[in-house]
C-alpha cells in the first residue's frame, strides 16, 4: 500500500471559489460604507436647536444676575433686576434672530 500518490489530489482553484471571494469582498466594500459615520440634517437641527436654547437662557440669567447686582450694590430693588432682565431678553432675541438669518453654507 505505499504508492507514491498522496491520499489526496490537490485541487485547482476552482471558478465558484473565484466568484465567492469577489461577493464576499463586494459585501465587505458595502459594510464598510454603510458603518461610516455621517452627517445627517437632523445633527445640525439639533445643534441650532441647543445654540437657540443656550441664547435664550444665557440671555435671561446673564440680564438677572447683572440686574441683580446693580440692585445689591445701588439699592434700586426691583428696577435693577426688571432693567437687567428686559435687556437681557433683547439681547437674547438679537442673538437668535442673526443666527437664524445665517445662511447655511457659512
């Protein structure tokens, strides 16, 4: 029983093979690009939408605590605070209006 033929016959490659490497290599092309992080519209919506809310905010509290300290110091209560937030909305207002009016693009 010792012939000198391997118990096995190597194989060519075969053409399925061939084709199943290129599926295989076209389906991992597709993974790769559907896994990429992208920038969608509603990121930027939610974005303007937070810058909006920090104006707003930042606007009222910010025209408070100034109005605020001018009452503490002056002893002009409540006019300091009623003068502070008034000018604090305006500026808060300002503020999201020229962003809004911003184009896109800048």
């Amino acid at each position: 029983m010792s012939d000198d033929k391997p118990a096995r016959e190597p194989i060519d490659e075969d053409a399925r093979i061939d084709a199943l490497e290129q599926r295989l290599n076209a389906a991992q092309q597709r993974e790769s690009q559907r896994n990429q992080p992208k920038m969608s519209g509603a990121d930027d919506n939610y974005r303007s939408g937070n810058r909006v809310l920090a104006d707003l905010l930042g606007g009222i509290l910010g025209g408070a605590v100034l109005g605020w300290t001018v009452d503490w110091f002056a002893g002009t209560s409540p006019w300091g605070l009623l003068v502070g937030l008034f000018l604090g909305i305006i500026v808060a207002f300002r503020n999201i209006i020229r962003a809004a009016n911003k184009r896109p693009d800048e």
